[in-house]
C-alpha cells in the first residue's frame, strides 16, 4: 500500500497492470469483498463495470482543501458584491474559508 501511495508500485518484479471498460471474478464459492468498509459476500460471477458519469462527488464549501475556484461560476453570475465576497474570504452564501477551526 506504501508503494502504491508513494507511485513506486510499478517498479516492483512481478507487478501486472491492465486496463478495462470490464471484468468478472468468478468463484466456485461465495466472493468475500469490502464495500464502504462493511465485510460482504457475494455470488459469484461479480461483474465489474465501468458507467460513465455515474460517480458524483460532492465537496461542501467549507470542508478543508475546498477550492476558492470553484466558486469562479458563481462569482460570474453574482457580479461585484460577490466578487468582493469571495475577495476577503467569504463564499457567496456568507461561510466564512479559512482554515480556522
């Protein structure tokens, strides 16, 4: 896990990389997996899948490493007041972005 955080993973003999829109892991007993950390099992064959556009994630303005960027649309359609908002530190819906905690 270590070397995979850091991106050195590859370097490893015997590591095996592949990509695919696909797959399926077939088992002749039930496939044990963890979903959002609860321990689950499966019928086998799991078919993974990749869908388009069906992840969407969702940062709330306050929570740390929020992007002041993001807020570049609403700041174009709000005009100066928001402008000036954003200018000392606050979001258009008046949350204070700093780091304080």
């Amino acid at each position: 896990m270590a070397a995979q955080t850091a991106g050195t993973v590859s370097r490893f003999h015997g590591w095996r990389e592949w990509e695919a829109d696909s797959f399926e892991v077939r088992s002749e007993e039930r496939i044990e997996a963890g979903v959002d950390g609860e321990a689950l099992q499966f019928d086998s064959p799991l078919r993974f899948e990749i869908v388009p556009g069906a992840l969407r994630v969702r940062v709330a303005p306050h929570h740390p490493g929020y992007s002041p960027a993001a807020l570049a649309e609403s700041v174009r359609r709000g005009g100066i007041r928001r402008l000036v908002g954003v200018a000392i530190g606050r979001d258009p819906g008046g949350v204070q972005m700093t780091d304080e905690k």
